[in-house]
C-alpha cells in the first residue's frame, strides 16, 4: 500500500465528489490533505471534520479559493506553506460544467468552463509549482475525463477544457523532470457522484450500456489510482493519461 506519511497534498475543488474522495483515500495512507473548494464552505469542514475522525495518522484543512483568481491562490498557498510547509502533491480536480448543444453555447457558457477547468488548473500549478519542483519526488496530477478523449454531445466546451489537459500534463512532465519530480493525468469515465445522480435514469442506462464492465466507477476506483500517482512508488511514471473507463475505449 502506498504510504504518504508527512506528505502534504492540495486537491482543488476537494469539498465533494471525486476531489473528497481522493483527500479521503490520501489521508487515510498519512497525508496531509488540503481540501479547497470555492463556495461549498460546509461540505469542506465536514469533509475535514470526516477526515480528522477517521485517520490516525494524515490530517486535513480547509481552505476557500477560487481557482480563476490567482490572487487568492497564492493566499491559500501561504496558508498551507504555515500549516505543513512544502507541498508535495498538487492534484487539480475542480471544474465546472455548463451543458447545452454547440449551436446554443453562448460565448460565457464557453467561456467559464474553459476558464475554470483549463485556466484553473493553469493558474493553481503555476502558483504551486515551485512547491513541486522543489520537493523531494513531487507530483502534478490532473483529472481530466472519458469526455476529452471520446467527446460527449452537448458538452463541447468541457471536452475542449478536458481534453487540454493531455497535452498541458505532457508538456509539465517534460519541464519537471529535471527536478525528479513527475506529471500525470487520470481520465474517469462516468463515476457515481451527485452529477451523475442528477442525470435522467434512462439516459444513465444507456451509458452503462456501453461500457464493458457494465457498471459506473465507484469514486474509490479513481481515488486509488490517484493515491498510486501521488506516491513515491509511481517515481517512474511521468506524462502518462491514465484511463479509469470501464473499458470505454475498447
């Protein structure tokens, strides 16, 4: 089992869903997590609150920023610098949708999305990366989505942002290796959070019924794969999209 003993990780947009579930799993191995979150206050101190219950050995905090505003970054990256000092693992999680066919995606539709789930994880790796430059076997991850390597109607500007992803990760393996540090990107495919509950249930059959596993991924399915990454056990794995699909790309 990866150990992440007297690791500090950041996992933006960690309040719920697959960022809660990856500071969960973190924590539980000896990381200290960083659970970010931009509006969901509550969620994040109870997700904090579960976290500090649960492990004997990680802890967490919470801290409100938003990804899109760099100033605020930086704060939050002080905040963890004087709580656990270097940052070793950066995971950029949060993102946005905002779903609707490509003829009536108004340019801000396009826009936000882009600007939080790209320009978000632009803006949080270039405020930390000196963080994971400097640490000893420092880890990049970004989750990226089945959708930016299949697209997906109705959904051209979260395949766009998502897809971006692959190459921004490729390109940071390349510029971190010379510190011994690595990047990589996981790909989920439809997991069971409160974004898929909220998708109609005959839509819901349909997708299961092409992936070949013939179920949805549980958030721990990602979440392990992740905690892999963050560890120093994945130390020879770097520039890698890691699928997590079921089997959707067969």
């Amino acid at each position: 089992m990866a150990n992440m003993d007297d690791r500090t990780c950041v996992i933006t947009g960690s309040a719920r869903g697959i960022g809660r579930g990856i500071a969960e799993t973190l924590a539980q191995h000896g990381a200290n997590v960083v659970i970010n979150y931009r509006s969901s206050e509550d969620a994040a101190l109870a997700a904090v609150e579960g976290i500090e219950s649960m492990v004997g050995e990680g802890s967490a905090m919470a801290v409100q920023a938003d990804v899109t505003d760099r100033d605020a970054l930086e704060e939050m990256r002080r905040k963890v610098n004087d709580e656990y000092g270097q940052v070793h693992v950066l995971i950029n999680n949060a993102g946005i949708n905002r779903d609707t066919r490509f003829v009536n995606m108004t340019p801000d539709e396009w826009t936000q999305v882009l600007e939080v789930n790209l320009g978000g994880t632009f803006n949080a790796t270039q405020i930390f990366f000196d963080d994971v430059w400097n640490a000893e076997e420092g880890r990049l991850i970004n989750i990226s989505s089945v959708v930016g390597k299949q697209g997906n109607f109705g959904q051209a500007n979260y395949a766009a942002a998502k897809s971006g992803m692959f190459g921004f990760t490729r390109t940071l393996a390349l510029e971190l290796a010379p510190g011994g540090s690595t990047a990589n990107c996981v790909a989920p495919g439809f997991t069971k959070t409160d974004m898929l509950e909220s998708v109609p249930e005959d839509v819901r059959e349909n997708i299961v019924a092409q992936i070949p596993l013939g179920r949805f991924a549980e958030i721990e399915d990602i979440a392990c794969v992740v905690r892999f990454l963050a560890s120093e056990e994945s130390s020879y794995v770097t520039g890698e999209v890691i699928d997590i699909n079921g089997g959707m790309d067969l």
